[in-house]
C-alpha cells in the first residue's frame, strides 16, 4: 500500500464500511449469518486498529481515519478502557478537539467512546475509570467554547453534543452529587442557556433522565434501610436543587410567543408549538425534583414582572405574561391543592388580564388545570363565579379560546361538582347557549360534547329525584332537532346529511355515559326509543349515522345495566333484523357491549343464544373468502371482537352452539387479511380459543373445542406460520407468535408434529436444516410449559429468514399456500 498511496483513501473507505455492515439490515443475510460476521470482525479488531495507527502518518487522511474507527467503535469490541486510554487513535482524536477548526470524525470517536464506556452494567463503569478519566477532562475543557461568539455554529453544537453524550451516559455517576459531577452538570446548564433552541434543547433528554435517577426508589435500594435510602435521596436532591431552579428559569422564556407569530409559515407555527411542549415537559422534570410549590414560586416572579409590562401599552404586551401562565399550567398535576401562598394570587391575576384571543386561550387553559385546587382551596367558591365568567368570554372571542374554555368548564364542573351542584340554573345557561348555537358563543360542534360531560358530571351527584328532572333538562335541547327531523317524515330525513343529525345523536352518546344515574338513564333510553328506532329504521343504510347512534345506545346499556328492562329486547330486535339488510359493523359491535352486561344473565340466555346465532350465520355467509374480507374489514373486526367476547362472557352459549365450527373455517379463511385491526381480532379470537382453560368456566368446553380444531390444526398451524413467514407484513409478528405458541400449548405434541408438516413443505433453498431445528425446538419448549416470553427469539430469526428477500418470501408462500384451507401434500 505504501508503494500506492493512491489506493489508501479507497481502503480506508472500505474499512469505514465494513463495521456499518452489520447493523445494515437492507442486506438480506440470515441473522446466523450475521452474528458470524460480527464475531469475524471482532477478532479481527487489533489489526484494523494497527492499519488505522499506522495511516496515521500521512496527515490528510487523518479525518478519514477517525471516521474509520468510530465505525469500528460501534462493535460489540470489549477492547478494556485501560487500553484504549493510551491508544494513538484515542490520543490523535483527543487532540484533535483542540485544533482551531474542530474536527466532526474526532467528535464522533469521542461520542462512540463515551457511548461505549457506559453501555455496560454499572460493574463495568469501574473497569472503564481509566478511559473515562482521559476523556472527561478533555471534552470538560472546551466548556469556555460555548460562549465564544467566534466560534463557528456548527463547532458550537458539535461541543455541546459531546457535553449532551456525557450528560446522557454517565447520569447514574451525576446523580451522585460529588464535586466533579457537578462540574459536568454546569456545563450542561452553559449549553441549555444557549440562544439557539435546538441546541440547548440537546440537553432536555439529560434533565429528565437525572430526574429520573433521583426520584425512583430503585436507585437508592443498595443502601438496604428505609432511614438510609430517605437520607440519601434528601442528600441528592438537595445538591441538584440550584441546578434544576436555574434550569426553570433558563427555558421558561422559550415558550413566549415571537412578534411575527402571525406572519408564520405552517411548519414554523408547528415547530413553535413542539418548541413549548418539549419546554413543558422539562418544567415538569424540574418539578419533579424541586417540588411543584417551589417550582411554582419561581414561575409567579417571572408572571408578576410580566403582568407589570401588561399596562405599558405595547402591541405585545401580553407575550411574556401568557408564557409565564403557560409555564405554571405545565406544572399543575405537581402543586399540591393546599397551596396556598402563590396560587390565589395568580387567580386574582386572571381577570386583570387583557383578552387577547391567545393569552385569554392560556387563560382559560389554567384554571381548568387547577380544577383540584379550586375544589380543595378555601376561596374556590368565592371566585368561582368570576372565573367561569373568563371562561364565557372565552367561548364568544375566537374558536381556539372556546375550545379551551369548554374543556376547562369540563375539568371545573367535573372537580368541583360538589360545589356547583348549587349552581344548575347558571350551567345550564352556558350549556344551553354552547349546544343551540344562541348568542355569540363560538364553541365547534365537537367542543360542545365537553360542556354536556361536564353538566353530566354535576347532574351525577345530585340525589335521584333531582337527578332525574335534571336529566330531561339536558336531552331537551338535544331531543328537540332530532323530534324535529323525524317528524319531518320518512323522506326529508333520509335526504338530511349524517352529520345534521350524529351531531346531536353523540350528545346523547355522552349523556348516557356520564350521568350516572342507572334508573334515570334508563327512563331515558326507553322515553327516546321510538325516535331512536325512527332513525334506525329509516337511516339503516348510513354508516355514519348508525354508528353514532350504537355508540349511544351502547353507553346507555353500560349505564342501565338490568334496569333496561324491555328497552333492551327492542333494541336487540331491531338490529338483528336490520343487520341481515344493511350489514352494519356497529350492530355487531353494539352486540359485544350487551353480551358483556347480559351474557351471564340466565333470563336474558335464549334470546342471546338467537342473537349471536342470527349474527354469526349471516356473516359467516358474507365473509366466504379472502376477498370479501378485505373488502369488509371492518365486518370481520367487530365479528371477531364479539366471538371473543362470547367465550369470556357466555361460553355456555357460544362453545356448543352451531355456528362455533363455521365461525372457526370463517376464521382460517380471514387470518392473512392485510387490515391490521381485522387481522388482530381474528388472532384474539384464536388465542381464546387456545387458551380456553384460562377462564374459568372454559374447561368443560375442551371436548367441544378440540372436536372443531384438532381436524382443522395441521392447516390452521400452516396458515400461523404462513402469516409469520410473510402473508402478513413484519408489525404483525408479535400477535401472530403469541397465536402459534397458545396453539403449541394447547395441544403440545401433536401442535409441534403439525408445525414439523408446514415447516418441511418449504424448500432448503429458503431455510435451512439449523434454522428449522431452532424454530421447532421453540416450539416443543412451548409445548413442555417453558416461559414462551423466552422462546420468541428463534420464531422471530424464522420470520427474518423467509422475509430476507423478495424472491425467498415468494418461495415460502408458494410451498405453505395460506389461502389454500385443505392442502394436500405433494409426495
């Protein structure tokens, strides 16, 4: 090579490469393969290094050859820290960081070392001492770069990237609180303080993770006694205290609105809004440690300043203050509800404040945040009434000021119930106004739903006579345009939108959810039949609508329970009957809420039995082949879903009947579908049915179950490991495993002869005689009684294997034929 040095930078490239092969998984290699060239490569470590010293000497190529060894730091090496600590590459990267220009391969060997002396246990950190003591100080000195206003901005986030790599991988070592961690520690409030966002924000992930370490039990259970490991934490905490106070006070100012925010693209507005989300969720870390009441003292200074500038008259005027209120709502799960020092003073802020639409939006966002508060604070009641007053200013400035503001009503009436009970006619009021669309609220369609949960959640606690007249209240206003509508007749209604008439049917929805009041919500139910059962009647063929309207009559049967009484038979009447015409997948789905409340009622037993026999024949003749579930998936979900709830909740009902053997072939015919929640729940319903003695009433069942599977298990076997070997795409592997192994345990011995069958019909080509060994062994494992979360490993290298190429996965699925229910082997 020394005699062509024009080949040198052509070798140097190839040995960059070669490393990064192995975590290349667009190469379509067995994974036995792959673990082979990673071994190969790791004994072949001390030469590749002794090539890299030795093109040392010839300075231009010195970048290259530390980007070359970063590549060969990513291997699993176990080269020991001591020798690494005195190794010329180590040394020549090292040094490089203290060159004018800095150098991008030297900070990604420094980054893979510092990666690599903490990717072992905490035993391992000591054996690494020697490496990290040579590294530390060296990135430690570059700390007075982050603030050289000549430094280059790339130079500048490639330092505070080596202080975010220490910060993240040494964190259990920082979270003692010794001297020297609390330099690092330092550096990292140096690089948060930086003016650019994105690279102060390298540092967030490091915050969390120190909060983490400090505050889990789990890093203090060496110390053995509950007095030490209280006193050690209190110890830690306390030395991070500063660190996280000025932490608070370094990214708060990030969430302030820029004067341009109008002017802002799309992606810019975006970006801002995750800009404040990732600044909320330090503000919480930092909570986590200070405690949400002293987190809180320092977050009212910065609001007091800020109100102080809101009277100076500028156009912005109101920017810091909604960024010091968006700050304190960040942190509300963590004030205590006896605080009482800072939070009546920000609630006496809140009505001085100007009403611009965003601040008034953060406004209304806070005081539905501090709803618990507010419940538990002596002066709750007294300012109650002047807080929802800001609340129906919100709902009449602009559509994202109501959005806030209705949700905020919804965590007030929900928290401080109690308190409002008292209150109805004013609720009623705002409510009223927000669902007719009267008056100047601006509160969409959707937010409405949040002010009809909230009066549901006052009207809960009233006592039952009152509860009830206060729940005809309610479906008043939502009653009336549905009574209208049908009154209208049979033509007019069929030619209204869906979203005329789901608008009002999902109020309903909400009302029967959230007024918990059984009896009264029955009244209710059974008081709308008939005009629910118009538009039944007449709306059957509109999807939209009839889900709408199965979602409310679902909540109102979770609600009822057994005081439905004969409400409940007509309802299950009408679907039965419509479902036969229309097919709808919510009939089924609002079949599966009933079984789950009656399937254990033995009155409500023969006209269940009729029900899901009426259900499943009807859909067992509409799902006859693959096609046909792939174009009604959402058929196949909610009949499946229903399957699986027949086994836990009406066994007795389901395993004998008649339509359990078509309802198991419907099912081998729709495994492989492609519609992942279809496909789901036909797994779901298999695993049931395998795991059949984990209920408790299951047992008696096992010689229905295994009269239907045991004829059908060598093809439902082949099918499972067609669908893990490619018919179904790669996310699926894990449902599809944990089907093929409740199958294996179910049937043991025999499930493994079946899967030996399926495994042999494909050809060595694709697998080999080891690969084929390894998978059957987990297999037999699983049938022996081993834990299966063990055994998942060698079933997922099977699946990579049949899945490495497109050529290899076509061979597979033509040898196992997944479509195909009786296959016939060639001989």
């Amino acid at each position: 090579m020394k005699s062509h040095p024009e080949y040198i930078p052509g070798f140097l490239e190839l040995l960059t490469v070669l490393p990064e092969e192995v975590y290349n998984y667009k190469i379509a290699a067995r994974p036995e393969r792959r673990r082979q060239f990673e071994k190969e490569l790791i004994s072949q470590m001390e030469v590749a290094l002794s090539i890299l010293t030795a093109c040392l000497s010839i300075n231009e190529l010195k970048e290259q050859v530390l980007e070359a060894f970063a590549s060969w730091l990513r291997l699993k090496h176990g080269i020991p820290g001591s020798v690494l600590a005195s190794h010329p590459l180590v040394l020549t990267a090292l040094s490089s960081l203290k060159s004018e220009f800095l150098s991008e391969a030297a900070v990604n060997v420094i980054s893979e070392l510092i990666h690599y002396t903490a990717a072992g246990s905490s035993s391992d950190v000591s054996a690494q001492m020697p490496l990290i003591q040579v590294i530390v100080p060296q990135v430690m000195s570059l700390k007075a770069h982050l603030k050289d206003s000549s430094k280059d901005e790339e130079d500048v986030k490639a330092i505070a990237r080596l202080f975010s790599d220490m910060g993240d991988s040494y964190v259990e070592l920082i979270a003692t609180g010794s001297d020297e961690s609390m330099l690092i520690v330092n550096a990292l409030l140096e690089v948060a303080s930086h003016p650019e966002y994105y690279i102060a924000a390298m540092t967030f992930n490091f915050w969390h993770s120190l909060q983490v370490v400090l505050t889990k039990r789990d890093s203090y259970l060496p110390l053995g006694n509950e007095a030490s490991i209280e006193a050690e934490r209190k110890r830690r905490q306390d030395a991070f205290v500063p660190s996280y106070e000025s932490l608070v006070s370094l990214v708060s100012f990030r969430v302030q609105y820029p004067q341009d925010y109008l002017d802002l693209s799309y992606e810019d507005r975006k970006e801002f809004k995750h800009t404040r989300y990732a600044v909320a969720d330090v503000l919480i870390d930092a909570a986590s440690v200070l405690g949400g009441d002293a987190t809180l003292q320092i977050l009212y200074k910065k609001l007091v300043e800020a109100v102080a500038r809101c009277g100076n008259g500028e156009s912005d005027e109101w920017c810091p203050a909604e960024a010091a209120l968006f700050c304190i709502r960040a942190i509300s799960n963590y004030v205590s509800v006896v605080e009482a020092e800072v939070m009546p003073q920000v609630m006496s802020f809140l009505p001085k404040l100007p009403q611009q639409p965003q601040l008034l939006q953060t406004v209304c966002l806070t005081i539905g945040a501090y709803s618990k508060w507010l419940d538990s604070a002596s002066i709750g009641l007294s300012i109650l009434p002047s807080l929802i007053d800001i609340l129906m200013s919100g709902m009449g400035t602009s559509e994202d000021s109501a959005a806030a503001a209705a949700l905020a009503f919804k965590h007030i009436c929900d928290d401080c119930r109690r308190k409002l009970c008292g209150c109805l006619d004013g609720l009623f009021h705002i409510y009223h106004r927000a669902v007719t669309g009267e008056g100047s609220f601006k509160v969409s369609a959707e937010d409405s739903l949040h002010l009809v949960e909230a009066l549901s959640m006052v009207i809960t606690e009233l006592p039952p006579d009152n509860a009830k007249r206060a729940l005809e209240a309610l479906c008043l206003p939502v009653v009336a345009p549905l009574q209208e509508s049908v009154s209208q007749g049979p033509d007019i209604l069929n030619k209204k939108s869906a979203r005329e008439l789901t608008v009002h049917i999902d109020r309903f929805a909400y009302i029967f959810r959230y007024v918990n009041h059984p009896e009264a919500v029955a009244d209710a139910i059974q008081r709308l039949w008939p005009i629910f059962k118009a538009i039944f009647d007449l709306r059957a063929w509109d999807m939209r609508t009839m889900e709408s309207l199965c979602r409310a009559c679902k909540y109102a049967v979770r609600t009822s329970g057994r005081f439905m009484g004969i409400t409940i038979g007509a309802m299950l009447e009408e679907i039965q009957g419509l479902y036969k015409q229309h097919h709808q997948p919510c009939f089924l789905y609002l079949s599966s809420e009933v079984i789950k409340i009656f399937g254990s009622d033995s009155s409500c037993a023969s006209y269940l039995k009729n029900l899901i026999e009426s259900l499943f024949l009807h859909t067992t003749s509409l799902l006859t082949n693959i096609q046909e579930f792939t174009a009604r998936p959402d058929i196949a979900d909610d009949c499946f879903l229903l399957a699986s709830r027949c086994i836990r909740y009406c066994p007795q009902l389901f395993m004998p009947s008649e339509i359990f053997q078509p309802l198991i072939d419907c099912s081998m015919i729709g495994i492989t579908v492609q519609h992942r929640e279809a496909s789901n729940s036909i797994l779901t319903f298999l695993s049931d049915i395998f795991d059949l003695t984990n209920s408790s009433k299951g047992e008696q069942y096992l010689p229905v179950r295994d009269s239907v599977i045991i004829p059908r298990g060598a093809s439902i076997t082949r099918i499972l490991i067609a669908s893990l070997t490619g018919a179904l795409p790669n996310s699926r592997i894990e449902p599809v495993t944990y089907t093929l192994l409740a199958l294996t345990r179910a049937y043991g011995a025999l499930a493994v002869e079946w899967a030996k069958e399926s495994v042999s019909l494909i050809p060595l080509t694709a697998v080999t005689e080891v690969e084929r060994s390894r998978f059957l062994k987990a297999l037999s494992d699983a049938a022996s009684g081993f834990d299966i979360n063990n055994l998942t490993l060698p079933i997922e290298e099977m699946s990579d294997v049949c899945r490495r190429n497109r050529t290899v996965q076509e061979i597979v699925q033509g040898a196992l034929r997944p479509l195909e229910l009786n296959l016939t082997p060639v001989s």
